[in-house]
C-alpha cells in the first residue's frame, strides 16, 4: 500500500504487521455487511414463536439497573 492512501485513510497509525487486516481498521468497511456465502444458514423459528423478544433479557438487581443508567448517561 503506498503512504498517501494510508495517510488519507487513517491507517499510518496501525502498526506495519496488522496493515495486511486493513479493511478491519476502515471506519466504511466496518458499516457494510459481508457478502452472502456458502456458510450463510437460515435460523427456523419455532412454530408459534414471538415475533418479538422482551425489552430485557436479563433480570437486573436495583443497583445493577443504577449502575446501568450511569453507564448509558456517561457514554451519550
């Protein structure tokens, strides 16, 4: 890869044995799904499964619901 297409990229600050993974490090590659290939399975559902999940899938503790509302406060 030359420099300038690193520099314009943001990829001359990964480390020169990891730019062979450069597509892992692109901030647009990272925002489309992978191609379909052979490995791609269907998931069967149930037959008269929700077709929605419940909001919380784990129950929280009241302090672990505090401790989770500091955390989504801080990172927004």
């Amino acid at each position: 890869m030359n420099t300038k297409y690193l520099e314009e990229s943001g990829l001359d600050k990964i480390l020169a044995e990891f730019c062979h993974y450069h597509k892992v490090f692109s901030e647009e590659k990272s925002q489309c799904l992978p191609h379909h290939t052979i490995w791609d399975h269907i998931i069967e559902l149930l037959p008269n499964a929700s077709a929605t999940l419940p909001g919380r899938l784990l129950p929280l503790t009241k302090l672990e619901k505090e401790e989770m509302q500091k955390f989504v406060e801080e990172h927004l």
